[in-house]
C-alpha cells in the first residue's frame, strides 16, 4: 500500500512585521506593504501561494491576493486616528491556511491647520502728503494644529492696492506713495500668512 504524499504544510509570511508609517493627508490607494510568504515546510509545495486579509483588519486596507501588495484606501488624518492595523495571511493550493503576520502603520503628525492673522482688520489713518511709511504689521498664529511647520510668511493678494507693499518675513505693509486725499482717500489689502501651502487671508482697510 503506497501512501501519497500531500502539502499538509501551511506556508509561512516571510515580509516583516513592521511598515513605513504614511504622512497624513497622503493621496489613497497607495501600497504600503508587500507580502511574501513560504512554503518548503513540507517537501511537497502545493502552489501557487494566494494572501489575504484577516477579518480582524482594519477595512481601510486591502490586498493583491497574487501579488501580496498591500494598499491604504483611506485619507488619513492623524487627529482622528494616528494608527491601523492589518493582518497578511497566506495560503496555499492544498488550503493549508499560514499563522496570520500582523502589521501595524503608524500615521506621521503635520502642520495641517493654517496659520491665522492676529493682527487687526483695520490700520490707523494716516495724513495725505505725510510720504512713503510703514502702515501696519501683521502678525498670525500657527498654534492651531499641535505640529508647527515655521516660520510664517506674509504676501499680500493680488486686488491689494498697487501702492503697498509687505515684508514677507515681518509682515510690516508699507504705502509706497505721497498720498492725496483727493486724489484717493482710502487703500485696500489682504494680509496672507502661510507655512509651505497652507494660507489664512485677512483683508484690511485703511
């Protein structure tokens, strides 16, 4: 009586345990972590090797089954939820289902809330033919997320009136100009503070 010999060994999840934590606000539905797994624990390999996730997952991840690609289809934010979780199971032809490889990913913390303009909304008047003078200052606050990414800049916006000008690292708004009442009795601008992307715009009169 022969006795066939069967793949009665489960493969086993080869990748590692840990991944790369992801940026918040980073675009969904990339690959965050490839799987790969064995199966010589018995010397017939019954393949192909298929992966899956476990239920236990969390339902923002799913994977290649033939490729072990693992992808985040989610937006994170990590003051909602700084960490997910999942679970890479393998298994072969034979459905010899592999020990489940738990991952964790951690989300990193940025500078996602724009700085805010504390400064007034309006500058003191000034008196016509008084020359060329700094006008007003501008100051902001970038305390609204717990992750600063300084220093702040300031612009102005491009309807301001032609005749100011600010310095983008102290905010001070000059009036480039001898002015004339007559001629114009009131200026206009918008003061923006930003770190990288992330603007607040306060519009002023003076």
């Amino acid at each position: 009586l022969n006795i066939n010999d069967l793949d009665d060994a489960a493969p086993i999840v080869l990748s590692n345990d840990s991944v790369d934590s992801v940026d918040e606000n980073a675009p969904s539905g990339q690959v965050v972590y490839t799987a790969s797994a064995d199966d010589s624990g018995d010397d017939v390999a019954d393949g192909p090797i298929s992966f899956s996730l476990a239920a236990s997952s969390d339902s923002e991840f799913s994977i290649n089954s033939v490729s072990g690609d693992v992808s985040f289809n989610a937006t994170a934010d990590h003051e909602s939820k700084d960490e997910y979780s999942f679970t890479v199971v393998a298994t072969d032809a034979a459905d010899n289902v592999g020990v489940g490889q738990l991952i964790t990913m951690s989300i990193n913390d940025l500078d996602d809330a724009a700085p805010t303009v504390t400064s007034g909304d309006s500058a003191s008047s000034i008196d016509e033919n008084s020359g060329s003078q700094v006008i007003y200052t501008a100051t902001a606050d970038d305390s609204g997320d717990d992750v600063v990414d300084g220093p702040i800049s300031f612009s102005l916006t491009d309807d301001s009136d032609s005749a100011l000008s600010i310095d983008s690292e102290t905010g001070t708004v000059t009036l480039n100009a001898d002015t004339d009442h007559e001629t114009q009795s009131e200026y206009t601008f918008a003061a923006v503070s930003y770190t990288h992307l992330r603007a607040h715009e306060t519009r002023e009169d003076l």
